[in-house]
C-alpha cells in the first residue's frame, strides 16, 4: 500500500504574506480552515506544520488567495497582462532564430575558429596533438570526496558551536542575567536534541533554538527562583549599565522585539512571526520599544547607532557556553529522568486501582438508618452491671455439676 504524497505548502513567511495581502486576520483564516488561531499562528510561525485533511484545506486556502492577489495585482496594473504577452511573442521566435547556422552543414574537419582562444592557449607545447588530455590535469583538484553523512549527534555539536555563542549574548540583553542567559540557551538546545529529527529538518535551526530559549528566559515563573532573588554585578562600563538598565525596563515583548530586530537584525515579518504577533502590532511594539530607549539616551535615536550600541553591549561582557557533549548528557539525563518518574507514576496508581479492587466491598450493603422513638413505648433499657453476689452465684452455678442425681431426686431433709 503506497502513501499519498503531502500537499506541498509555501514557505511559513508566504503563508503569513498571503494572509496579509488579502486583509484577513489570523482568526478569519482559522475559521476558514475549521482551527484554532493559535493553531494558524504556530503554521506561520513554522513551529508545525499541518497534515491530513487540514494540510489540504489550508493549501487549497493558501492557493486560492494567491489567486486573489494576483487578480488584484492585475486589476491595480491592467497594463503587465498586454506587456506581458507581447514579450513572450517576442521572446517566442528568438529560440528558432539561433538554429540558423545549423541549417548550412558545412564540413568543418578543423574546429579552431568555434573554441575560444583562452582554452587552445592553455597548452602551451604545440606537439601535443589537440586530442592530448591536457584539461584532464585541471578538473584533478575539482573531484572533491564525497561528502560524509554525519551523525545527529555531530550535526548538534556543529549547530550548537555555531550559534551558541551568539544565542547566549542575545538572551543576556533579555535577562540582564548571565547565568540565566546561559541556562537558557542550554536548556533551549536540550529541548532541540530531544525535538532532533523536527529540528534537523527545520528551515532556520538557529530560529528554532532561539524562539525557545527566549520563550525560557522570559518566563515568568523564573521570578520565583531564589537564584532571581540576588542581583548580579552589573557591566563594568557606565554605558552599558545605562543601556542594559533601559532595556530591563521595557516590557518582556517590547524587549524581544527590540532585540530581534535591532539586535538581531531580523526584518518585520520574521520578528513578528517569531514574536507569535501580527506585522503591525511587531511594528507598534517595536517603535514603542525605541521611544523608550532613547527618552532615557537620546543618542540612540538612530537605530544604526542602537544596533552597533546592543552588538557592543553583547560582545563586552565575557559569556561562555558549556560544550556540546555536556549539554547532550544533560538533555539525555532529563529525558531518562522525566520517563523514569512516569513509569514510577503509572506503577503507583496501577497499584492504587488494584489495592483499591481488592479490598473494595463485593455487595452492596443498605446503610441501617436510625431508631426512631414510638409514641407510648418506652425506650429499652440495657441490662446493667451485675453486682458481686450475682457474680459470685453465677460462677456458682456454673462450677457445679448439671447432669446428677440430684437435680432428678431431691433429697429428704
């Protein structure tokens, strides 16, 4: 039994550029498909992807307003349709024009007018004939070895070497913190070695990585921590204290969006898609993020100066990053730790379910309800206490022997 093949879908930032050009709203575009808006987000966003029935229905969408906007683009231009069409009559004839020379086979033994000069030139001893395989020298250095498949575990050791670094300098502008910024980043690439197969065939790894330990360092349950409760030195620098104190002060999704696009040098689209907003509340956050920063430093106005200002910041405080293999050990403990406690979990409440059968009553018993006092019958009276020669008669009686003689015959006296 063989498997249809997926629908194909256009990259996560068409799909928010179609959506757009049409004026619809992620919550229109969610009913239309019949999901969640969360749902459209997370599919523009490239966090997930759609399947099934709801992969089709979204493309069928998806084409349909492409369809729309290219039927609004020709309403807007009616001129592109004629131009167009006359340059394909142009561009029509000119392949059958070339063949021409082809039409007169005249025999050509030598071929030296039709090679370039640069070539013939290369050899330069004339004896050896033009047949000689004097190019083959240079395509020697050109075959190169085929390239080795690595392994998921060298290919995470190359992605985390790769941005790393980088991830940790931009979570430190988020967080202020530098142990926080670097627990983030680790957990973040955790997460990523536990998501590999989803993360290796991501179109922006770094992306994915980022998008989840900003999501980490931002939390806010990190409040909550005793480690959050004491302050870290500040930078050194009186700038970059001022700077760092001012980007503390913005809202967590002010400051995102300020790194992403100020310091991370995203454009609109993407910072919003990752931000999970729409283009124009990216836009709004951005342009409030700036007018905060520069009330407090009116020299980063300019957002070229507050680029190079945020990349410096960054780049001046000394922030390590653990290696791979320790960060991979760490993920594989937690996965090991996590799947330990469920399997503890469901062997405690099998054991709770069979405890709870076994001495759970097999009939059912009616509860016995209360006595009631009855009018004119008086309440019985329980036999009390005996004294002690009732006790000392009934132990009597109890000694002797019950069978004789004498209980048949009385004596005479």
């Amino acid at each position: 039994m063989t498997r249809r093949p997926a629908t194909p879908l256009p990259p996560p930032k068409e799909r928010r550029h179609l959506r757009e050009t049409t004026a619809l709203t992620q919550a229109q575009l969610a009913e239309r498909v019949g999901v969640a808006p969360g749902t459209v987000r997370a599919w523009e966003s490239g966090r997930t992807t759609p399947r099934g029935r709801k992969r089709e229905a979204y493309a069928k969408l998806l084409k349909t307003l492409a369809e729309e906007a290219a039927a609004g683009r020709a309403a807007r231009d009616p001129a592109s349709g004629p131009r167009n069409a006359a340059g394909a009559n142009r561009t029509g004839p000119e392949p059958e024009a070339h063949p021409e020379p082809e039409a007169h086979p005249q025999p050509a033994p030598h071929p030296e007018p039709d090679p370039r000069p640069e070539p013939e030139a290369r050899p330069e001893p004339e004896g050896h004939p033009q047949t000689l395989p004097e190019p083959a020298s240079e395509p020697l250095p050109e075959p190169r070895p085929a390239p080795v498949a690595l392994t998921p575990a060298q290919a995470f050791d190359a992605l985390y070497e790769f941005g790393a670094p980088a991830l940790v300098r931009q979570t430190y502008l988020l967080t202020g913190r530098r142990e926080q910024a670097r627990e983030s980043v680790e957990r973040a690439f955790q997460t990523a070695w536990e998501h590999w197969p989803e993360v290796a065939r991501d179109r922006d790894p770094v992306g994915w990585v980022r998008a989840a330990a900003y999501e980490y360092a931002l939390s806010p349950w990190q409040r909550l921590r005793p480690r959050h409760r004491r302050p870290e030195p500040p930078p050194a620098d009186p700038g970059d204290r001022t700077l760092l104190n001012a980007l503390l002060r913005l809202p967590p999704r002010h400051r995102r969006t300020l790194v992403l696009y100020d310091g991370v040098g995203l454009d609109l689209p993407e910072t919003a898609a990752e931000t999970e907003a729409s283009t124009p509340a990216a836009a709004h956050r951005l342009l409030h993020a700036r007018e905060a920063v520069a009330d407090r430093l009116p020299a980063l106005a300019d957002p070229q100066v507050l680029h190079r200002r945020l990349a410096e910041l960054a780049s001046n405080e000394r922030l390590g990053a653990a290696r791979p293999p320790s960060v991979r050990r760490g993920g594989e403990r937690r996965a090991r730790f996590r799947t330990r406690a469920a399997i503890a979990f469901t062997v405690a409440l099998i054991g709770t379910t069979a405890l709870t059968l076994r001495t759970a009553p097999t009939h059912y018993e009616p509860p016995v309800s209360p006595g009631q006092a009855v009018r004119g019958v008086p309440p019985r009276v329980a036999q009390g206490s005996l004294s002690d020669e009732e006790q000392e008669l009934r132990r009597k009686l109890r000694d002797q022997w019950q069978g004789g003689p004498e209980r048949l015959r009385p004596g005479l006296e």
